[in-house]
C-alpha cells in the first residue's frame, strides 16, 4: 500500500467491457445521389461531444469482420 498522497493520485482501474465493440455506435446514411455512409462513435458520449469523436466511411470501404477472420 503506497502513501496517502500517492493513493490519491492514482486513478480507479476501470474493467475492460466483455466486447471492446460494445462502445461504439453506428449509423447508416443513405445518400440519394452518391454511396451511402457509415459513421461509427462512441456509445458513451454526448451529441456535443459525438461531432469531435466520429469516423465516416463509404460503404464500399465496411466489411464483415468474420469474412475477414
């Protein structure tokens, strides 16, 4: 056990989730005139914070993880 001070700084240890995927969203945007878009962020974040913390794909560009196990 280390120091009063020292325990103080630590930071709690936080479980990993079952699924590291369990923490991300996604989103399908149909685009009329142009291919559609995937847009993934995290589950636990807020619309403000949600437009910083994204990633936005064509659809060509998304693949079945087990295809490509």
């Amino acid at each position: 056990m280390g120091t009063p001070d020292a325990d103080a700084q630590t930071p709690p240890e936080t479980p990993a989730p079952a699924n590291q995927f369990d923490r991300l969203c996604h989103r399908v945007s149909r685009q009329p005139g142009g291919p559609d878009r995937h847009t993934i962020f995290p589950r636990d974040v807020d619309a403000e914070q949600r437009t910083v913390r994204w990633l936005t794909v064509d659809a060509a560009c998304v693949v079945d993880l087990e295809s490509v196990r």
